[in-house]
C-alpha cells in the first residue's frame, strides 16, 4: 500500500492535490491547537497532556472535511472548514462569558441571544478578526492557488470516505492515549473542560450529539420502576425539619427576591473604602443570614436556580430543564401551594419567553407571570439588559399589595447583570481598580443593586403586607466567572486557587419574618434546601417526596452541598476536582477523606437526573397508590 501511494507521488498532479489537502489540514490543525491551548484555560498538567491536547484535533479534522468533500468535493471542503471555524468562534464566545462550552440543549436557546445585547459586544474584540484569516488562506489554496494548473485538482468522493474512516483510528488512539491520564473519561459528561483537554472541542461536540440522543431515549424507556431507586436514597439521607420552625409562618404570604449574579464575597466588603452593600450589611441583622449557602446552577444560570427553589431537584449538566423538560409533569413549590389556596406568580421584567419561562411556569403551576409587557418600561427607567431595578421593585410591590392573599411571589432582578453597565447618574462608587473591567463595574452595579433594595425593604416595611410575609433575598448564582480569578486576587488579596474559586460560588440567603430569629447560620447548604425550609416553615405538609434538599433550620440536618460539576462542601471538607479541602484553613487533604462525599455527589446527581430525564414524577401517583395499598395490609 505504501509502495502505491509513492507511485501515485510521482504523479505531480496527485502530489500537488495530496500537498493541498495535507496544508488545509494543517492551518485547521494550527487554528485548533491556538484556540484549544491558547483561549481555553484547560489546565494542563504535564507533557503528556500537552502532547494529548495538540494530538486531538486530527480526528475531528479527518471527519469533517472527508464529510465535506463526500457531500460536495472541494466546494464541500471549504464549507466544512467555515462551518468548523464559526463553531469554534462560537465556543470560544461562549467560553469568554461562561467558561464552558456549548451543548446541542443550549443551542436549543438561541432565542436567548436576542436578549444579550451589551454582553456580547463586551466580549468580542478586535482580535478575533485573526481567527478567520486562515479561512481566505484555505479558500487561496482550494480554489484560487495558480488557476492554470487546478483542472487536475478535482476531489473524488472515495478520497472524502478515506479521509473519514481514518478518523475512527485516529480517535480510537486519541481515547486510548487520554484515559492514560482520566479513566473512564467519557463516564465524566458533566466536566466539559476535562472532555475538550483530552478529545478536543469538535470531537466533545460529536460526543455531545450521542449523548442527546441517549437523553431521549430515556424518556422514551423510562418506567415507574425508576423511582424505586429515588425514593429510596431520598428515605435513606432525610433528616427531619425542625418541628420548633414548622408552622411557624402558617397562612403568611411569602416574597423571594432573586438577586441577579449577587455572590456572598461583596457582603461587608469596601471598594475605596466604601460598602458595597451597606444596606443589605445592616438587614442581614433582621434575620436568619445563611454565610455558607451556594448557589448550584450550571449552564440554565437564572433559570436554573429558579428550577432547585420550586424542586428541590437538580437543574441539568447540559442546557436547561426550562428549555429542555418544561413539558415534563413535575409538583413544583407553586402548584402545591397553589392547592393550599396560595395565589402564586412570579416577576422579572424581561421578554416573556426568555429562557422559556412562559411555557415553563405554566408546567410548575403558576398562577400569574409578570413579565415586561406588564411593567412601564420605558427608554428612560432602563439600561443594559432593561428595566432598572429601583423601577422594578417599585411596580412590583404595587402589584403584590393588590394580590389575593396569601400569595407565594418570586422576584427576579436584572440591573446587576454582565455586563454590568449603569447611567452615570445611578453609580454611587467609583468603579474598581482591577485588572478586570468587568469585575471593577461589577462593584458599581451591586452598589445601585443595594441602594435599590433598601427602597424597596424601606417601602415593603411601611405597607400592610410586612406584618404577613416573609421575605426571603437570595443570590441566584455568580457573577464573576473563574476568567477573572487574577482580578479577585488583586482585589481580595489571595491566590485565588481551585479551593479559594469554589468558596466564591457562595450567594447570600436571608430570611425575614415574624418569628424567624435574627441569625447568622453557618450550615452548609444550597439552592435545592430552599424549598424543603419554606414548606416546613408555612406548615405545608409537602407531599411530594422527590426532593433531595433539607431544611436549612434543621438541628440534626445533613451538611452536605453538592454542586452540578460533582463537587461537594459539607460540615468538614470541600471536594473540588478529585482533591480535598478542609473547609475551615483551606488547606489540602491527603488520603480518602473526601472519597464518601463525591460518591454521593455522583449518586445524588444522577438520581435526579433520572427523574428530570425520565420525566418520573408522571409516575408519583401510582407510587403513592402502591405504598398506600402495602401499609394497609
């Protein structure tokens, strides 16, 4: 074999083509490794990895253009390689604003963009422009490389079917050569950083497209048997509620305010020694503040935080079950309340159909959803991504004083979001000193996030409704992405390590209500103990047992966080990426103290994904009938 293909190098046609094709792949080859070694922060630990990372393209490289030229000879070729350059941009967009990668269920909201407006102009840059130079390079070569000599140059559709039947070896080598290094790597979907550093951006995008279709598949084959597993660990890992608490708001109205991209760090903590969140500061002493609560999302972000309150369930490692599940049968917070003669309806003056949120809260039970068209949003009141806060919160408790009572209200605020931008009238601090623009505004945007809540909490507390709610203010996730890790060191005075990253992903929770004693509570806990606390706190006898938070009051309650990456924090250790932390110093843990706690991340993030994926909650009723029917015999 070899010996013919010397043969055919003789032939200057064949050796002309054979060297056109072989500097195609390479400029792919250079783009991919500048992009994947270069843009993404993969962390790379040693030469063997280096060398696995500049090994990985060839594969995908093989597949798409052999596809391209199958389809469409040299035209094809080229095509594939503009496809397989916008799709990397897009990565690599998508990477700058949240240091991960793109899924086939986040392509699914594309809608979305409509709404990014100012984000994605703050993360473009001028720069880009060299990142598409190589497709006119790629296009000289194929089509316009010395004209006279190019009717010889005629791709063959068996050359396109060699070229992608060499890439299964290539990437056979390519998963052999990378589990050398992570196991059972491809068991690891949710840790996309650790798939692109080992079988690179393209082939983890092929991989993403088999993993969606098992996604669906799931459905399709689920059972009611795939509760038993469910409810079984959930009996196993429950802790009671705490009985002094239960009850204790019967009947009162409840209003969760979701502050936007609010992380704990900003609390009691000065730009230019001045506050950034001097109101919130001196509430906190009104209430149970919780200083070791996280936030849990991935990539739903808002929406995401909004699925573990009215759950108690983990929202998905790809896309968003707001986008992906929201015809799924599910016993939210709001149509169980709902049941209890609460008025339920949520507020955010955004588009209506962001994040699918109007078809999704019709699926969770609301009642009433308040979006833009149902505030007076006007060119004057907004800025970067709408609707001024100040503004916001003022229609907002307009609308709730005129509810049927008892209501059961979330708010979600906008003004504090990437990229973080404010009228020059509404900036109380002088932006920060950091390297990083982003987090210097950011200080700017919490400040005027602050100063619009105590107008808020101040007029809240004069109206009729304070003596019959709680208020319950949380952060819905972070702000400042793991891209910005030197500027938090300069401003925090730390090395900001994968330990120090992971204590950031701490949001605020406070409770206020008669009753609920002023409090700073250190209990480890999350976004999925919301739902749990509030029902044991209205008294509401929650019949719906697939839920895997705990109530945050509990005395005897697991202190255990699990994150949708499988990392974990509970009362004594942070796993962060198969290493140990002790919690309190911060120091590393040698041995197997953490080993117990990924195990259950695991297990408890892949229950949950069977319920959301299997869509299991349409079963909860036969269950319930089966257990009725064994008690009574």
């Amino acid at each position: 074999m070899f010996s013919k293909f010397k043969m055919k190098m003789k032939d200057p046609a064949f050796k002309k083509k054979f060297m056109i094709y072989a500097a195609v792949i390479a400029i792919f080859w250079v783009k991919m490794t500048i992009i994947q070694g270069g843009i993404f922060t993969l962390d790379i630990e040693n030469a063997n990895e280096a060398a696995i990372l500049a090994f990985n393209p060839l594969s995908s490289i093989f597949l798409l253009f052999g596809v391209g030229i199958l389809l469409a000879g040299r035209r094809g070729l080229l095509g594939m390689y503009i496809v397989g350059s916008i799709l990397l941009y897009v990565n690599v967009l998508f990477y700058r604003e949240y240091h991960d990668f793109l899924t086939i269920p986040m392509l699914g909201q594309a809608a979305n963009l409509a709404g990014l407006g100012g984000s994605i102009t703050k993360i473009l840059s001028l720069t880009d422009f060299f990142l598409f130079i190589d497709v006119f390079v790629a296009a000289f070569l194929l089509f316009y490389l010395k004209p006279d000599r190019l009717q010889s140059f005629l791709l063959k559709r068996k050359e396109g079917l060699i070229l992608a039947v060499i890439a299964v070896p290539l990437f056979l080598v390519n998963l052999g050569w990378a589990q050398t290094e992570r196991t059972e790597l491809l068991q690891r979907a949710f840790d996309r950083n650790m798939l692109v550093k080992y079988i690179g951006v393209l082939n983890f995008h092929a991989y993403d497209i088999v993993l969606q279709g098992q996604t669906e598949a799931k459905k399709t084959f689920a059972d009611s048997n795939a509760l038993v597993p469910v409810l079984n660990y959930i009996n196993e890992n429950n802790t009671e509620p705490n009985k002094d608490m239960t009850g204790l708001a019967e009947g009162k109205n409840v209003i969760l305010l979701s502050l936007e991209s609010t992380q704990t760090f900003v609390v009691d903590n000065t730009v230019h020694g001045k506050e950034l969140t001097p109101y919130f500061n001196d509430l906190k002493e009104e209430g149970a503040y919780f200083s070791n609560f996280y936030h849990q999302v991935k990539q739903g972000r808002t929406s995401d935080s909004e699925f573990l309150l009215d759950n108690s369930l983990f929202g998905l490692n790809r896309g968003a079950a707001f986008f992906t599940h929201s015809g799924n049968e599910y016993e939210a917070t709001p149509e169980v309340l709902g049941e209890e003669g609460y008025t339920t309806s949520t507020m955010h003056a955004n588009d209506e159909t962001f994040w699918n949120r109007n078809v999704m809260y019709d699926s969770l039970g609301y009642d009433e959803y308040y979006s833009k068209k149902d505030f007076n949003v006007t060119e004057e009141k907004s800025y970067g991504w709408g609707y001024l806060d100040e503004y916001f919160f003022s229609e907002s408790l307009e609308k709730m004083e005129q509810m049927e009572q008892p209501f059961y209200n979330k708010m979600i605020t906008l003004t504090n979001h990437h990229p973080f931008a404010l009228p020059e009238d509404k900036k109380f601090i002088e932006e920060g000193n950091t390297s990083s623009e982003t987090l210097n505004r950011y200080f700017q945007t919490i400040r005027y996030q602050d100063e619009a809540l105590k107008q808020f909490v101040e007029e809240f507390k004069k109206s009729d409704l304070y003596d019959d709610t709680i208020l319950v203010i949380y952060g819905d996730h972070f702000g400042i992405s793991e891209n910005h890790q030197k500027a938090m060191g300069e401003y925090l005075d730390k090395d900001i390590n994968e330990f120090e990253q992971f204590q950031l992903q701490r949001v605020p929770l406070l409770m206020i209500g008669e009753g609920i004693e002023p409090q700073e509570h250190d209990t480890v806990g999350g976004q999925i103990d919301l739902r749990p606390t509030l029902m044991n706190l209205l008294g509401v006898e929650d019949e719906n047992p697939v839920q895997f938070g705990q109530d945050l009051f509990s005395k005897d309650r697991r202190e255990m966080m699990i994150t949708r990456d499988g990392n974990f924090a509970n009362e004594d250790y942070v796993g962060v990426n198969e290493s140990c932390y002790d919690r309190e110093s911060g120091e590393k843990v040698e041995g197997d103290a953490c080993a117990s706690g990924f195990q259950q991340a695991e297990e408890e993030l892949a229950l949950s994904d069977s319920v959301v994926y299997g869509d299991l909650l349409r079963y909860l009723e036969d269950t319930k009938m089966i257990e009725e029917e064994d008690s009574s015999e």
